[in-house]
C-alpha cells in the first residue's frame, strides 16, 4: 500500500539449508555458489540439491513470463536474504560462501537482462534474535564486514525480535518487526520510494 504500484516477490523458501555442503541441511539442498557444487548438481525444483539455481530459474521464469510483458518495463529492486543458523557450525567460512552467493546473483541478473545496474543489486540482510538457540557471533559477524565492505549489502540487526517457543523461528511480532525494518531499509536505499 505505501508504494502504491503492483510489485512481485519471487521467494525460495526452505528451513534448515545451509550454503556450506559441510553444513547439515535437513532437506539435504544448499544455496552454494561454489563453481564444482552448482556444477555437479541439478536445482532443488527439479530434484537437485542446488536452492541457488533454483532461485535463478524462478526469477528467469518470472522475467520472461511476466515482468517481459509489463508495459512500463520493470525492475528488481532488491534480495533479502534471512538465513544463517544452519551455517553456524563453519561460520568462519560464512563471509566468502555469502559473498559468492551475492555475486551470483548479481552476474545472473546481468547476464540474464543485459543492465549492469544489477552488478550493485541491493541486498538486505537480516540477523538473529538475542534469544535464538542457533544465533552465531560468527555469522552475523560475516554479514556485518560484507556490509563494511559492499556499499550495497545492508544487515537489519534483529537482536530483539521475538521467537516461537521454539527459541528459533520468529514469533508474529518479531516477523512484523523484521518486515517493517525491511521496509525502512528499503525507503533509506531508494530501492523503493513510499508516499
């Protein structure tokens, strides 16, 4: 409502992944960008293990089914990205396996689309609750030097967003506190602009 246009979001969804094939995945699919992963493995929609060409085949599909047609043109404004506890365990390799992640992303809207604006795509980054039995120092201390150094990689520190019982997931109040700062970040980048 506060953008005042259609928009999409095209989501790949899945709990307990990892990026780091070293780290457990309870559905056994990683979003690693590693050049002998993705090549050794099909995309998880398809029966594989890669959640990362899936996402792009998403994304591909939507460009070419969808947002092709819009009259006005379009543009992707941003990836947010909320993940990390399964990667807990080989935290100290998070930084490169992310920054490859973000990487190809950005070179796959490239060359899916031919605009180079999307060689500095926005990404979003959130982090764990205070709370989280699976929050890692190590990770969110990854996300925060990719920010340091990716003038368009930004984390939303959610230190205090309220989980389930579960001590893991957010609870409503935490997912409406993690949306709303999602928002704010959006509006402060100028990925969208609200009334």
């Amino acid at each position: 409502k506060a953008i005042n246009r259609e928009f999409y979001v095209i989501k790949e969804s899945l709990g307990g992944t990892a990026v780091d094939p070293r780290c457990g995945s309870t559905q056994g699919m990683y979003w690693s960008a590693a050049p002998e992963f993705l090549s050794a493995n099909t995309a998880a929609d398809r029966g594989g293990k890669s959640l990362l060409k899936a996402f792009t085949n998403n994304i591909g599909a939507c460009i070419d089914s969808v947002l092709s047609q819009k009259p006005g043109g379009y543009e992707i404004k941003a990836f947010l990205w909320h993940q990390g506890e399964s990667d807990r365990l080989k935290a100290e390799c998070y930084y490169d396996n992310l920054k490859a992640v973000v990487s190809y992303v950005r070179r796959y809207l490239v060359e899916k689309t031919g605009d180079e604006r999307y060689n500095s795509l926005t990404f979003i980054c959130g982090t764990f609750s205070s709370e989280s039995r699976q929050r890692s120092q190590g990770v969110v201390d990854a996300l925060k030097l990719l920010a340091e150094e990716d003038a368009d990689f930004h984390v939303i520190d959610m230190y205090d967003g309220s989980l389930l019982d579960d001590r893991l997931h957010f609870d409503a109040d935490g997912a409406v506190l993690f949306g709303n700062r999602v928002f704010d970040k959006l509006v402060e980048t100028g990925a969208i602009i609200a009334d």
